[in-house]
C-alpha cells in the first residue's frame, strides 16, 4: 500500500509521498485565496499526486486549516469531489492541520500541538479521550499570535507612528521598503484585496526583524503575540486535563521563519506552563502528516473518527464511466500494459 499525505497551511501547501516525492501549490484555503483559486490549487495538486501513484489505491492524509470541526460536511465534500475527479483512489483522511501534529511523535497523543503559520490554532490530549481544540476559527474569529496578527498589528502600529497618533518606530520604514510604498498606501492596498489574509501575514517577518534589531514598538507587537500564544496553550492544556508530564509541538511559518521567536515561547511553555521537556519545533509538517498516517495504519482511533478527522474511500468502480476521468483512466490502462 502507498501513503501519501498533505500539509495545507494558509499560504503554501505541500503533497508528501512515501517515496520521498513533494508536489508543492499555493494556498488551497477558500479563505486565503477565495474558492476558485482554492479548487483550481487543489485538483491540480491532486491530479499531480495521482499521475505520481500512477492512479493505483494509495491511503493519504490531507490537514488542512479550512475544515472546521463543528461545522465540517462542505469543506469535505469538495475535498472528496475534488479527490475523485483527479483520480484518486484508497482512503483519504481528512482532517484540520492541527491534529497529525497531536498524533505524531513525538507526542503520540498526549501534549499540545501549536501551529502558528498565516492562522494559529491548539490542540491538545491527554493520550486517552477525545482533544481539546482552542481557536482555529480563522481570522476573524481567532489566528491571535499568528502571521496575520503580527502583519496586521505591525501595520496598525507602523500607521500610528507615521501619522502622529502612536510612537516613531522603525516599522514604517521598513514595511514601507518591503512593499515598495508609503504604509499608509500599503494599508489601503491591502484593505482593497478580497482575500488579505496571505498578503497580511506575509509582512511579520519585517515585524520580527525589527523586533530582533531592537525597535520597542515592534517588540511590544511580538511580545503581545507571544502572550496570546501562552494562553492558547494554557486553555488547551487546561481544557483537556494534562497534568504530570506532558511537552508541546510547535508548528508553522512563524517559528521556522523566526527561530527567536520560537525559542521565547518554548521557554515560557516550559517555565510558565510547567511543561517538563521544551517543545520541539517541526521543521517538516508533511514528515509529521505522513508520521500520523502510519501511525494508525488500521484506521483512526474512536475518540476521533466522525469528530475530529473524517475517513472517505474513493472506489474508481462506482465512477460514471462517462467522466472526463474515467475516460483518462481507462486509455492511460493499454499503454500501462505495452510498456
């Protein structure tokens, strides 16, 4: 049997095969990009990882931010539609981005999963009952300490200083350098864009570096998302009753783009939250996608099935042998058989 799995974060997503193989799209998202923009990413991410299975039944895992756990069936509708139109054949898992970082080790279950990418979200267990989701409910609703938040609070800051309102600070310089346009210009650009979220976020690394190189108003950005960020996992952590031993997985663009960053939050997990080992950062979220798939060869566990995660079997024999795929499948077969 051939794995595969997928890492669909905010601004990039990456397809992982078990041969090592990595397909790469830009945000499959609906709400960074816009639905028409996320379905074309998608099926053609999917098409891609189909040729590469030769259309032959594979298992894979697909985590993604845009499956809303309370309120899931449209989002994993279009996955499956999506799925079996490129020609993908097995099972797929579907589930939010947080959770293969749960289930993987290093926590295998039990800890608190933090991603911080362009959204943020928690997740945490205690290797027994169901986990305690926090946030996650995209930008509007929550991604405090995230890309976004960094983005948009830089922003506002570097607009304050730049118009009197707020204290001089170095982000308007550079944010304006970065965009090749005074903030106040940039801010209505942005706020002009049907879907911000991804051009939003992609300004914190001006933000961390100012932070890094000294500029106080900037550290006081960073420092408020650092803050959000501890009581996130304070709340999961509370939420689902970890005490004793437990340790984190930090995730996401933020903590790889900003080792400074994350270094801050693993040692308040540590000396705040009581954490007993530092949290370790994943470098390869799709390595961690994959890490979860096998980890549960013989299917998820009851406490998230149907909750947390969703399990659809895409059999080619129940397709309309009049679809455009069908179609492309069956001439693909004589081929197969001359080569």
């Amino acid at each position: 049997m051939r794995y595969w799995a997928i890492d669909a974060g905010g601004s990039n997503t990456t397809a992982l095969l078990d041969d090592g193989t990595r397909l790469r799209r830009g945000s499959v998202n609906p709400a960074s990009v816009g639905a028409p923009a996320a379905r074309q990413e998608l099926l053609g991410l999917l098409s891609e990882l189909a040729a590469h299975l030769d259309d032959e039944p594979a298992t894979g895992w697909l985590a993604t931010a845009a499956v809303a756990a309370h309120a899931p069936q449209l989002e994993l509708d279009r996955i499956t539609r999506l799925a079996d139109r490129a020609g993908i054949t097995g099972t797929v898992v579907i589930s939010r981005d947080v959770l293969p970082l749960l289930l993987a080790p290093p926590l295998g279950g039990r800890g608190v999963a933090v991603v911080c990418g362009t959204g943020s979200g928690f997740l945490a267990g205690d290797g027994h009952g169901p986990p305690s989701s926090v946030g996650g409910c995209e930008y509007l609703g929550s991604d405090e300490g995230s890309a976004f938040a960094l983005g948009a609070a830089g922003l506002r800051a570097a607009v304050q200083g730049a118009d009197g309102r707020g204290e001089p600070t170095a982000l308007g310089p550079a944010l304006a350098e970065y965009a090749d346009a005074p903030v106040r210009e940039l801010a209505r650009r942005l706020a002009a864009q049907p879907f911000p979220k991804a051009a939003v976020a992609a300004l914190s690394p001006v933000v961390c570096r100012c932070w890094l190189d000294g500029d106080a108003v900037a550290g006081r950005v960073v420092a408020e998302a650092l803050d959000h960020l501890v009581g996130g996992v304070r709340a999961a952590r509370d939420t689902a009753g970890l005490t004793g031993s437990w340790s984190a997985t930090l995730a996401g663009g933020v903590f790889r783009g900003c080792p400074e960053f994350a270094t801050a939050l693993r040692g308040r997990i540590v000396g705040e939250l009581g954490a007993d080992t530092p949290p370790t950062v994943a470098e390869d979220p799709p390595a961690l996608v994959l890490a979860a798939l096998r980890e549960h060869p013989d299917g998820l566990p009851q406490a998230l099935a149907g909750r947390w995660a969703w399990s659809r079997t895409l059999d080619p024999r129940a397709r309309d042998p009049r679809a455009p795929h069908a179609r492309t499948r069956e001439a693909r077969k004589p081929r197969r058989g001359a080569a």
